[in-house]
C-alpha cells in the first residue's frame, strides 16, 4: 500500500504519538498501514480535522487505559481504528451496527480460511447463525 508522503507526515505531525521514523508514520502490520489511510482518506474528503481526530484518538487512549491498557504501544493502531469507527458512526457514514455486522463477517471468513491464504469476504459470511 503506497501513502502519499506529504499527506502521512501532515497526519503524523497533526496527531500526537503517531508511531514514526525519519521518513514518517511506520507500521508494524499491514492493517495499522491501511487504518491510517482510511483516515487519510477520510480527513482528505473533510469528514473531520486532525484536530477533531486528535482529540477523539485521545479519549479513546484514555477510555482504554481506563480499561486496563497498559499502553505500551503496540496499541496504538486498535486505538486508531477504534477511533476511525466512532467517527465515522458519529458522522452519520455508517452505523455502529453495521460496522459491528461486518467485524462479524469478517471474523467468520478468517475461521474459514486457511492460514496464509487471502481473507475475502462472502454473502455466506453475513449469515446470522
């Protein structure tokens, strides 16, 4: 996946404890690189500033070390993606329903898959069993 420089080190300047080297926002996994875009995305279409993204990324830290995070910092981009659903729930693009309705999906295609095989989604995996 290929981010465009100038926009992820806005983000990463714009929002406080963005996991970054030199050169900008680093990932660990390929899912905290497209969690980060999806934001990217989104801020880039004006769903919310980086302020607004800063402060919500913020309370979610906090609900979750509330929780018992311990907040070591491979955390991180759950909290990112945590925040990216309440957002967008909020803005009124989904709903929280919905977004539960495909975390479901999602977790009954990767049961199915074998490992190191792509995940893909099927109607089969929206059955409510």
């Amino acid at each position: 996946m290929r981010l465009n420089p100038q926009a992820a080190r806005e983000a990463a300047s714009a929002v406080p404890g963005v996991p970054r080297d030199a050169e900008g926002p680093v990932f660990r996994e390929p899912w905290e690189a497209q969690a980060f875009a999806m934001a990217l995305a989104l801020h880039a279409r004006g769903l919310f500033t980086w302020n607004e993204w800063a402060a919500a990324l913020a309370d979610e830290i906090k609900r979750a070390q509330a929780a018992g995070d311990a907040d070591t910092g491979e955390t991180y981009y759950r909290h990112w993606l945590a925040t990216l659903e309440r957002l967008i729930a909020a803005k009124g693009v989904t709903t929280s329903e919905t977004l539960n309705r495909y975390r479901d999906a999602w977790d009954h295609a990767a049961d199915r898959t074998p490992h190191g095989s792509p995940i893909e989604l099927k109607a089969e995996d929206f059955a409510v069993p």
